[in-house]
C-alpha cells in the first residue's frame, strides 16, 4: 500500500503541533485542552475556511455566552425540570438560527452550536470559582486549537509541500514534436 504524500505531511504535522499545544497547555495551566480539540475539529472537518475565520471566532465567542445562559437559567428552580429546560433549549437554539439568518448572517450555527455544547459541557461538570478565568481560559483553548494546531500544521504542510514537490512526468519526445508543429 502506497501512502500519499499529503497523508504523512497532514499527519506529521498534526501530530507535532498538537504536542507543541499540549506543551503550552501544560506551561500555561490550561486544563480544557478538549475545547481545543472540539473547535480545531470542527475547524478542519469544515474544510479549513481561511476565510471564515473571524465568522468562525465570533461565533465561538457566542457559543461560549449561550452556554453562560443556559446554565444561569437552568439555575432558576423552575426551569431546571425536564420540560421547561427542554423548551428553553428549544428556544435557545431557535434564537441561534433566526439571529444568523436575520440581523447575525456573519456567524457560523455549527461554531457556535459546538461552543455552546462545548461550554455547558464543561460547566455542567466541574465547580467554576473565577468565571472571567473560566471563560477566557475557555476560548483561549478554542483559539489556540485553531492556531497552534490548525493554522501551524498548515503552514508545515505547506513549506513539507514546497520541499518536497510532486513529481512532474515529462514529456514524451512524441509529445514535444507534436506541441512544436502546433
């Protein structure tokens, strides 16, 4: 089996800038190293949109405020119950559809619906003490999941691609001889 060039590249380096984040994950303290995965995933199962990139980290942003929402109102007694947090999920994520194709058409509803998941997953799940910290540790990850490891491995897949280029066939001597007589 013959394994594409682009193939190792993508996975080298990948691999190397996800232990260079894990590196400033640990030296920076940042225990949410999963929300980096979460938004550089969805970063390149999107096709890696250059160009939505502010579209992108807006959206994050917003995600991360729904799910300060929704938590705050899933701690008013009478929404925490099934149904009502249900219809406030519900409504929430009407709201999330209706924003961007109203007034917000520059957001991204995936990007924002992953942080959104992403910030009540882990609210929902660990005592938060300092919410200023908490939350800009939250999109420092999500950041640097796209920077250190999107944007980097991208830069090293393009610099591998210019040292090591595709191999051009030539031209056969037929081929020369007939691209001359025309």
């Amino acid at each position: 089996m013959k394994i594409r060039k682009q193939v190792w590249f993508d996975a080298i380096g990948v691999g190397l800038f996800t232990l260079v984040y894990s590196l400033i994950m640990g030296g920076l303290s940042l225990w949410m190293g999963s929300a980096a995965f979460v938004a550089v995933s969805y970063f390149f199962g999107a096709g890696f949109p250059k160009d939505k990139l502010w579209n992108i980290l807006v959206s994050f942003a917003l995600g991360i405020v729904w799910g300060l929402i929704a938590f705050r109102l899933l701690q008013v007694p009478g929404i925490a119950p099934l149904w009502p947090s249900a219809v406030m999920f519900g409504l929430m994520t009407f709201l999330v559809l209706f924003l961007q194709g109203t007034i917000m058409k520059f957001t991204v509803v995936p990007a924002w619906l992953i942080a959104w998941g992403t910030t009540m997953l882990i609210i929902t799940n660990i005592s938060v003490h300092n919410w200023p910290l908490f939350v800009g540790q939250l999109y420092g990850s999500m950041l640097l999941g796209i920077f250190v490891i999107g944007y980097a491995s991208d830069f090293f897949n393009q610099v591998m691609m210019r040292l090591f280029p595709d191999k051009v066939k030539s031209k056969t001597k037929e081929a020369v001889i007939e691209d001359d007589r025309d």
